[in-house]
C-alpha cells in the first residue's frame, strides 16, 4: 500500500472512529496548529543522513536488545502465559512501546512490509498479556496482580500511557486499531478503579496525562481528556504514597503542592517535562488559563535559572533533577538525554499558546546539542547522562538497564518534522530551518512548500510557496534569538518583527524567499551566579553548542580563548560525519572546538565545553 493510500485509509478511520462518538471534541485554545510530520518529507543534509541511521540502525538496536539481549519482549510471552518470571526493571515494559512509537514514526515517511509486519508481531503479544479487565503491566502480572494499585512509583500508569502513545502513533501510521483497542481498554480499567468518588492516585511518573490526552483526541471521547485533568488535579493535596510506611517524597514527584499554584522546580527532570505537557494539553482542550500562567512562570524558572548553555537540564545525579537555582555544574551535569527531549515537548507547546519564538529558540538549543548529543553519529550507541565535562571516562553505550533514553531517541528523530511549520488563522509558521517539502491543506486550499538550506552550518535558506489558490494567511518566519542579522530577499530594515518572527503580509502563489541569517562565532559568558562557569566563555555558532576534545588538543591544558584570540571557522567534510569547526590561535597555540554533539566519536579522552576566558592583554604586555 503506497504512502497516498496509507493516509487515505487512515483518514477514512479516523473520521469513523470520531463519527461514532456522540460526543464533540473540545475546542483547543492554541494560537498556532503543527502542521504534522506526516505532511513533510526531509531532505536535508543534516538531517536526511541522521534519519537513515536511525532507520537501519538505531531501530535495529532497539528491536535486538527487546527481543534477543534482554527479556523485555520475553516479559510479554511469559505474561501472556501466565508464568515464568518477570526479568528486568518493573517499568521495562515502557522501553518496548516507545521502541514500537519510533517504528510507527519511520512507517509514516518510510514505508517498510518488515518493520511493519515485525511491529504487529509485538502487538499481538501485548494483545495476548492483557487482562480480562483490561489491565496490562507485566511485572504486575508475573510477580503478583494481587500487589497492582498499591504503591504509586510503580510506573503501572507511566507504562500504560507510553503504550497508549505508541497504539495512536501506529494507529495514524497503519490504520491498525489493535493495539488502539487494548489502549482503550486499559484506561477504561484505569478509570473504573480511579477518579471523582474512587480512589485517590499521584502517578510517581508523569506520562499518562498527556497520553490520555491523545487517545481522546483521536477517539472523540472527552471522558479520557476529563481523566487527564482530574489526575493533574490529585497532586498537592496528601494523596501520594508508596503503599507501605515508606514517606513519600512530594517535593521529588511534583506532588508537594497543587499544580496551579507551582512557582519553583522540583524533583526528577524528566517528570517534570511530562508533567508540564500533560499540564499545557490538558489546558488547551479544557481552556485552563491558570495553567498556562503556571507554566509561563515555571518556563522562566527553568529557562533562566536552571538550564544548561546545551538545553539540557537537571543538575543533580542524586535525583536525576533539579538542586537549587544557578547550580549548574560541568562534570557533574546529569542532563539526561529524556529531559532534552522533554525540553522540545514542552517548549514546542509553549509556542502554540503564545505564538512566542522565544520558545523555538529554547526547542532548537535542546534539539541539535543536548538531545542529538543522546546518539552517536552511528546510531547504534546512547547516552543516559550528557555532562559538559569529562575526564574521558564517560561514553556511549549500546544499551542500560534502565533503556529510557535510547527507546526516546528511537521515537523522537524520526518525529522532528513536527516542529518545522505550523499554522493559525491568520498565518503559516516557519519556526526551524531544515530542507524539507511540505504539502498540507489549510481551509481547503492546498499548500506545497519546499525549502532548501545547509543549516546548521550556513544561515542562507530558500524558501518557495505555492498554493491551489489565494491563501489570506501572513507568512512568519522564525528569527533566531542567537540571530543579530536577519535579512530576506537581502533586506533587513523595514522588516515587521512580532515576538521573534519576520511577518510578510503580502505574497501570491509561486513567491520564494531567500532568507539569510549571520552566523559569526560568538563567546558566551555565563550568568555570574552560576559559579562553575566564572571566569569561563563557551563557543556557539547558529544553534551548535562547540566543545573541545583531547584528540585535538595536544595542550588540552592551556585551552583558553581571549578577547585577543584569532577565530577561524570552517566546515571540514571528512570530520564527524561532517562538521563546523572552530579554530581559536593564542599567539601560536591553535585550539579546535567542535560541535558538541559530536563529542565522544572517537578515541577516548577529555572534554569540556566551557573553557578559561583569558583577559586581552595590555599595551604593556604586548610589548
């Protein structure tokens, strides 16, 4: 079945699907509508080569370490069996449903008979470990149904939304409701057990909030959007708990005060990212203001007190989280690669509310450094933790026990096109600059875009529209924070700039656009509060983060750029895959800066990305 056919199948379902619900969808209060990935096809040289590394390589990782070094899809025959043991973390069940999302991601754009056929494979054996009531956790059903429900950081919900995220991925991939149906039974046993006038229950990991979220959406039925909200709602009042005398931590689970009335971070990175998505789908079906003040108020917290020059955040390896404002240490950073992306979520969100480019400027920094950092250029190895120094004793690794970070790679890279362009009533959004061609339709005319550019490495980007007819939309293209020269069509002046975007009113059918972005060298100086980058400078360029590596530093100790520094920048194509390279001469001694998330491809040895900021000299000393 070709690509066509595939999304008329799946259009055809889901307006059957929505039919048969007598119930009407909310209206959702964002300004701006993603235009899906499924409508646009990459062609970037960045990017293109990054995702057929994750087609024939990460993917394959994931499906061998699932089925043949682990015991994570053993876990579901066994369940289904109702015997044998339960191998494993208890939450290892979410690493095989986002493995499953990621290979529903790559069908969409690459269609695959294989990959295709090997993911019904697993879904029949989820299919088979549900219960009669419709729940569905393996390490529950092989070490004891009688203890599920009992302690709240056993990840039963956290599990139950990544395989309801991965059965409406598949579902708008295949138009395979299989997996959509175990889904909805299971939150239908979750919701008979749960709820206003039931038991009380404060997931230990967010996740379920925003997954609800979309099974609602893509069935029609609100009781499941009305669940995500009453579960948002349980946090803050006393109702967390392990089950047992254990005391439960709230500040840890983002439980130690209500929802609406956080004004600080606390606790597990990752969970916070999850917890602020359900927050802002949650608020954009519900029309929930207050919510969203809450997390304009919470994204100035962690944007400018607690996030990392990489878009990483989460400082402490203690709690894999957050400490205290400023504290950002280099070597000790822990900055999972799940926050990062948990980063693009949220920040992706953020814009839609606000129309605010200031949030794409934060979704790209954690895109191209602290979550691309994640992999390796061959696709087959991982980080859990992305420092910002290391003493070379830190690397990739082919998988971990707890698999988080290399099944959210799997699912995240082939889902990036969601983030280029969007669309409201009065305008299409251009908000990343990645070679693409994209055809969607907007109140029934239909819109074809190609754009062509070699960013990140060059700021020049072509753009051309065309339309079936007149479109009364402005086109906003994205200026970059890190941007101080923006021109199109070589003008700058005169531009009409709103909250970071260029607005061209007035244009036809068939107009291109030749946009143009400087991209000098730039040296960064920390915040002064943040005390271990004092005295520091870091390199960025566009959107890259720069580090520098041992293996291309004989003097590795004497790394220093000055205000008297000689920069040289040049793109050397038989380095990394291909890389921007930052040259800095000291009188004689050259240093060499390349982009961060290509450290760690070569031989073992030092790193760091902030480095000492030596004063320019005086006459004197010149002299």
């Amino acid at each position: 079945m070709n690509r066509i056919m595939k999304k008329l199948l799946l259009l055809a379902c889901v307006v059957l699907c929505v039919a048969c619900k007598n119930t009407e969808q909310p209206q959702s209060m964002k300004m701006i509508n993603q235009i899906d990935f499924s409508h646009v096809q990459i062609n970037d040289a960045f990017w293109s080569p990054r995702l057929e590394k994750h087609k024939t390589a990460t993917l394959p990782v994931c499906i061998d370490q699932i089925e043949n070094q682990t015991g994570r899809i053993r876990n579901f025959e066994n369940a289904a069996k109702g015997e044998g043991e339960h191998s494993g973390i208890f939450f290892d069940d979410s690493d095989v449903y986002k493995a499953l999302e990621g290979i529903a991601y790559s069908l969409i754009n690459h269609p695959d008979s294989a990959l295709e056929a090997k993911a019904d494979e697993w879904i029949d054996k989820f299919a088979a470990a549900q219960q009669p009531d419709g729940y569905i956790n393996t390490f529950y059903t092989l070490t004891g149904l009688d203890k599920r429900w009992t302690d709240m950081d056993r990840h039963e919900m956290y599990c139950a939304g990544h395989m309801t995220e991965a059965a409406v991925a598949y579902y708008l991939a295949t138009g395979k409701r299989k997996l959509l149906d175990v889904a909805i039974r299971m939150a239908d046993h979750m919701m008979s057990v749960f709820g206003p006038d039931k038991r009380h229950w404060v997931p230990g990991h967010e996740e379920i909030e925003l997954a609800l979220v979309k099974l609602s959406q893509v069935t029609g039925e609100e009781k499941y959007l009305d669940f995500a909200h009453w579960l948002l709602e349980e946090r803050g009042h006393g109702h967390g708990s392990y089950g047992d005398e254990r005391e439960w931590n709230p500040a840890y689970y983002q439980d130690n005060i209500p929802v609406k009335d956080m004004t600080t971070i606390t606790g597990h990175a990752v969970r916070t990212m999850y917890l602020y998505c359900g927050m802002a789908d949650v608020a954009a079906l519900k029309n929930d203001t207050a919510y969203i003040a809450t997390m304009e108020r919470l994204w100035d917290v962690v944007v400018n007190r607690n996030m990392y020059i990489t878009g990483g955040i989460g400082s402490s390896g203690h709690n894999e989280g957050f400490s205290e404002d400023y504290d950002l240490p280099n070597k000790e950073a822990y900055c999972e690669t799940c926050a990062s992306v948990g980063m693009v979520l949220w920040n992706h969100r953020m814009n839609q509310f606000t129309g605010d480019a200031k949030y794409i400027d934060v979704l790209e920094r954690a895109m191209y450094n602290g979550a691309l950092a994640g992999c390796s250029l061959d696709g087959d190895r991982f980080f859990y933790v992305n420092p910002l120094e290391s003493d070379g004793d830190h690397h990739r690794q082919e998988w971990y026990g707890c698999a988080c970070c290399p099944s959210q790679i799997s699912r995240f890279l082939p889902s990036i096109g969601n983030y280029i362009y969007g669309e409201s009533n009065d305008a299409l959004w251009v908000n990343l600059y990645i070679g693409n061609k994209a055809q969607f339709s907007v109140d029934g005319v239909d819109v074809t875009i190609e754009m062509n550019t070699n960013y990140p490495w060059e700021g020049k980007v072509q753009f051309v529209i065309n339309t079936s007819k007149r479109l009364k939309r402005a086109l906003r293209f994205r200026v970059p924070g890190w941007c101080k020269q923006f021109s199109i069509d070589g003008k700058s002046d005169g531009l009409k700039i709103e909250n970071g975007y260029a607005v061209i009113d007035k244009w036809q059918s068939g107009d291109a656009f030749v946009i143009d972005m400087a991209m000098p060298v730039e040296k960064v100086v920390a915040d002064p509060r943040v005390k271990a980058d004092e005295g520091k400078v870091a390199l960025q360029r566009g959107p890259i983060v720069f580090c520098a590596e041992e293996v291309d530093n004989p003097n590795y100790d004497a790394l220093s750029v000055s205000d008297s520094s000689n920069i040289d920048t040049h793109f050397d194509g038989e380095l990394l895959s291909g890389v921007q390279v930052i040259d800095v001469n000291n009188d004689g001694k050259v240093f060499r800066f390349i982009p961060y998330y290509a450290w760690d491809n070569r031989q073992a040895g030092r790193m760091k990305v902030w480095v000492g900021a030596s004063p320019q000299p005086s006459p004197k000393e010149r002299e």
